[in-house]
C-alpha cells in the first residue's frame, strides 16, 4: 500500500514538473517570437527606410488633401451649418459659428426627399448607358486598331485625341456644336432638310447629348486599356483555333473576351466611378438642365452648397457622403462578385 502510494506521489510530481517545464516552453517561445516580431519591424525600418522616408510624404498628402476634407464633410453632413451659422468675416468684425450638432437628422431629410429618388435613378441610368457603351465601342475599336493595316499609327493618334484634349475645352466645344441657332450640327441639319434640334434645350435631347459627349471623351481610354489586354493575348491561340475550325464570333467568345477579362473588370470598375461622379459633362455643358433634367448626384451636391440660398454646407455634405457610401458598396458588391468568379481583386 505504501509502496503503491509512493509511486502515485511520484508519477504527480513528474506530471507536474512535465506541466511546468512545458509552461516556461510555451513563455519561452511567445517571448522568443515577440522579439523576433519587434525585431523584424525593427530590421524592416532599419533595412528599408529610404522607400519609407519617400512614402512618408506621399502619405501625408494624401491625408491632408484627402482625409481631412472627408472628415470634416461627415462631421458637418451631423450639423445644420449653412451660411448663416458658419463662422465668417465681414469686414474687420469676426462672426463665431452657431450651427449645432443635429445627428441623422439631414440624412433622414435628404433619403426622405423624393428630389433623391430621381436624382439617384437617373445617375444610375447615365453611368449603366455611358458605360456600357464606351465599353462596347471601346473593344470594337482596339479590335480593329490591333490588326495590321496601313495607317494604323495614324488611326490610333486620331481615336486617342479627345483624351489628350482638356475635358472643359472639350464640353465648351460640344456646347457650341449642340447650337441650337448657330451649332454645326443643326447647319447639317438644316442643309438636308431637316429642322432644328434643341440639342440642350428638351429634356430628352439634352440627356441624349451629355451622354454622347461623356462616351466620346471616355472611348478612348477604354480602347488603351482593351489594346493592351488584347496585345497580351498569345496569337498562337487564335491559329489554333483557326486550325480546328473555329469561327471568327467563337474565336472572340471563347479566346478574347476570356482573355480579356482581367482588365475588363478594372476598367468597368474605373470607368463606373468616374462617370458616376463625371460633374465637368453635367455642370458646363447643360449646368443640370434644361430644369433639372440632367442633375445628377455629385451636381445636386454642388448646387446645394454654392447655388441655393442660403447655402446649405450641411446639405451638400450630406449628399457627399451618400455618394461615397453608394461607391463604396459598388465596390464591395463587385469586388464579391469578382471573387465567385475566382478573380483576386
């Protein structure tokens, strides 16, 4: 009994020292493995710190031009400051700010106005149709441009043109085309027999030519970027199809447009934010008119801080951050769906 009792005091202790030593082990290594993390940041700084010196500045730009502004836009979008309760300057007398923390207040009144809904439905209808056709017009031109003809250099200066041009230089060109007395287009008209068109002076007209001025600023970036997928695409692949029969429309199918899928969803995906907050076409070719037949969001915002009277800095603020958060859920959205389809993005 005794001995068997002594052998149980002794397989405890064993068992206890065996927990001991495997403790102090574990410590061991969490302390061995915080030094080598402290000390590989510290080797990192110390090994790579010119590329951090250059970053440093660009980091600190960006978040004073950026971060700043956008943190101050939310917080004024939970106040009620308009022009009458900001703090301002008249003369030599200096006139504190007023205005007052409101909450969800302007966001409850802009999402409740109906002024929303429109101007919410009808930018979603030009980015799809600008979109969508700059894209579709943009894959048929760098199909075109990447075949071997005579003058293909000088086709491609020609298509590349508008890009190089200044956007406003470009609307102020567009707007003195669209004319509805003295316009080039309404000439040709008129030569043929054909009246006027008020151009930018019927609704329908005027949404029919802010998108054909922002889908012929924006081809030819689509049709770069589409060149260039369609230059990496290896040319043996289409004399092997060729070869086994395949036609000119399944050769497209099943070897460009997988081939170009890559850059295609990126440049959706740029193209649909630019053109959702695209306020140059908008403001200096119609300036959201005629009525507000062409406003769009990021317009509506502007004209709630510089246009209204009083102007309404809350306001237009709180249509900023609406629009950041729409984007912002576009992206997420996309992203989820790229990643079904097993693109990393």
């Amino acid at each position: 009994m005794a001995a068997h009792t002594s052998q149980s005091v002794a397989k405890a202790a064993g068992s206890d020292g065996e927990d001991t030593v495997a403790a102090r082990g574990r410590s061991r290594r969490t302390d061995s493995a915080k030094t080598r993390n402290g000390g590989g940041l510290r080797r990192a700084l110390a090994t790579h710190w010119y590329a951090w010196a250059m970053v440093a500045p660009v980091v600190l730009v960006l978040g004073v031009i950026i971060g700043w502004p956008l943190f101050r836009g939310i917080y004024l979008s939970l106040t009620d400051a308009n022009e009458r309760n900001v703090a301002r300057t008249i003369g030599v007398r200096h006139i504190d700010a007023t205005y007052r923390f409101v909450g969800l207040d302007n966001y409850t009144a802009v999402l409740g106005d109906p002024v929303f809904l429109q101007r919410l439905v009808w930018t979603i209808t030009w980015t799809v149709l600008c979109v969508s056709i700059t894209f579709t017009l943009g894959l048929a031109l760098a199909n075109m441009l990447n075949r071997d003809f005579r003058g293909r250099a000088a086709y491609r200066m020609a298509l590349i043109l508008p890009w190089a041009v200044p956007g406003f230089v470009s609307v102020f060109a567009w707007r003195f085309l669209f004319n509805r007395d003295s316009g080039i287009l309404n000439k040709i008209l008129d030569g043929g027999g054909i009246s006027a068109i008020p151009w930018l002076d019927d609704p329908t007209w005027a949404k029919f030519s802010v998108v054909a001025v922002n889908v012929w600023l924006g081809v030819p970036f689509m049709m770069v970027a589409l060149l260039g997928g369609l230059q990496s695409i290896p040319g043996e692949l289409y004399e092997a199809a060729e070869m086994d029969g395949a036609t000119a429309w399944q050769r497209f199918r099943h070897i460009t447009l997988p081939g170009l899928r890559t850059v295609s969803m990126t440049v959706i995906l740029l193209s649909t934010i630019w053109t959702f907050n695209m306020f140059p076409v908008i403001f200096l070719l119609t300036r959201g008119g005629p009525g507000d037949s062409t406003e769009i969001l990021v317009t509506q915002a502007f004209r709630e801080a510089f246009v209204s009277s009083p102007r309404d800095f809350a306001g237009s603020a709180t249509w900023g951050v609406l629009i950041l958060a729409l984007l912002m859920i576009f992206a997420l959205v996309y992203r989820r769906s790229l990643r079904k389809q097993g693109e990393v993005w």
